[in-house]
C-alpha cells in the first residue's frame, strides 16, 4: 500500500492570483488517480494574514510530482517541511483557518472568489493609490566600531538620520537569537558604505580588523563601497593604519572634538555616494 505524500507550500495572501492558473494546470494534468487532494488554508485575521496550500499525492504517476516541484517555487512560494496537514486541520478548531478543498480544475476560479479571502489583493491597492512596500530598505551606512566607542556612536546616529542617511548598526540591526556573525556578514555586504571609527579600542578589536579586512576585500573585488575613516589624534596613521586604509578619505579627530563638527565633515561625501547606489543584497 503507497503512503500519502503531503506538500504543504506556504503562499502570500496578497499576492494569490498567479496560483489559480498553476492549479488549474496540475488539476488539468493530474486526475484524482494521482493528485488525492489539493486543500487551501486561509487566515483572514487582519494582524496575521496567511495562506496555505497542501497538495497530497497517494499514487503519483511518472514525473506529477515533479511538474509540482517545478511549478509552484517559480512563483517565490515556500515549500513548508516543517508544517503538516494534521498541524494545519488542528488550527481550524481554533479559528485560524477558513479551509476550502480544490475537487477539479473548474472549481479553481470559483473557490478562489468565492469569498474565501476577505481582503484584496496587493495589485488591487497598488491601483488605488496605497503602498505596501516595506521601509527600511535604502543601502545604508555601515559604522565599524569598537563596543567600547558604542555610546559616542549612538550620538553620532541622530546627525546621520537627519541627513536623510540609513545606517547599519549592530545593536539595532542584528535581531534575539540571529548569529552575530551572519548578521555582519550580510550588513558587510548590503551596505554601501562604512565609517571606520578609528580609536586605541579599535585598533585592539579582533571584531573590528574582521570587518576592516572584509570591507577592503570588497573594495579591492569590486570598488563598490565608499571607505571613510575617523581616526582619533593619538593614533600614528604611519605606523598604525594600514596601508590599504591609508589611501581613502581620513578625518582627524581631535580629542572631545564635537560630534557636530565629525558629522558635518562626512556627511556630505556619503550622501553624494550613495545618491546613485543600487540596494544590494
């Protein structure tokens, strides 16, 4: 006797329209005799929307399985091994899914309109006016410091967010319980700039010569990274800068000089830069 194969695809709520034609074309391809069930999930609660699709295979005939495999990730869907059909069934006694079973490809359009979702689709409010793109998008600064200088650089942030700059910064930017390494990893890459704050701490930063050395990886690769360096006065740029380093734009920075006076000297380079950088990532 062949085990049921269950396939639960996690799917955006707002943007469900593509799914019809590609259900319809497995419901068209595939017959009961190979494809059992195709079920949706929807949780129409405005602070969670969701849906879900679960399609099970009992016998599944030459290359069915494929064709699904092949079909449903071009629409940037997730395939969900960690949810099951039975976690699924469960959350309906609780009343966090309406569930609606697909029997044939004709009812694919039907049960799509059929008042199953209570909300529109993003193309719908896109065409009216409203966005619904998220922020915090930009390329922002990223800002190599020291955790010893993390007080002076959280009075050096409100300068760069008045400047209309978004900035990169370890204690907002990595989140509970994400690796610290990866999260630099990707702050490294995404952003389009770095301010390197030179002080005695940073020189004596493992953390800080990882993030050096990347950045000036990068720039050598690819010369896509504006490099600018703040450098306190009792640091000997000679004999303690390294060479690469010596070749970008370099600031003083004399001992308790006003942030005010730092902010104005950098601004300007970073916003003319970035004015014609591309996100990455």
């Amino acid at each position: 006797m062949s085990l049921d194969k269950d396939y639960v695809w996690e799917c955006d709520y707002g943007l469900r329209k593509p799914l019809i034609s590609v259900l319809i074309k497995l419901l068209k391809e595939q017959d009961v005799s190979s494809l059992q069930m195709v079920s949706l999930f929807v949780n129409n609660v405005p602070y969670n929307l969701e849906l879900y699709i679960v399609i099970s295979y009992k016998n599944p005939i030459d290359d069915h399985i494929k064709t699904m495999l092949d079909e449903l990730p071009k629409l940037k869907i997730k395939y969900r091994t960690d949810i099951t059909l039975s976690e699924l069934i469960k959350e309906l006694a609780n009343r966090r899914f309406n569930s609606a079973t697909i029997g044939s490809w004709e009812e694919v359009d039907y049960i799509f309109n059929s008042g199953l979702f209570r909300f529109v689709e993003k193309e719908e409010l896109h065409a009216k006016g409203y966005i619904t793109k998220p922020l915090g998008k930009r390329t922002p600064v990223f800002i190599s410091h020291s955790t010893n200088d993390k007080p002076e650089i959280e009075k050096l942030l409100p300068y760069l967010s008045g400047a209309g700059l978004p900035v990169w910064f370890d204690k907002i930017s990595i989140d509970y319980g994400e690796s610290i390494t990866e999260a630099i990893e990707k702050g490294i890459n995404e952003s389009g700039a770095v301010i390197f704050w030179i002080t005695r701490n940073f020189i004596n930063s493992s953390w800080c010569k990882t993030e050096r050395r990347s950045f000036s990886s990068r720039h050598s690769s690819y010369n896509d990274v504006l490099i600018i360096s703040v450098i306190s006065d009792d640091i000997d740029i000679r004999t303690e800068i390294p060479t690469l380093l010596r070749d970008f734009k370099a600031f003083i920075r004399k001992e308790d000089e006003d942030l005010n006076n730092i902010a104005k000297e950098i601004i300007p380079s970073l916003k003319k830069y970035l004015e014609n950088v591309k996100p990455r990532g």
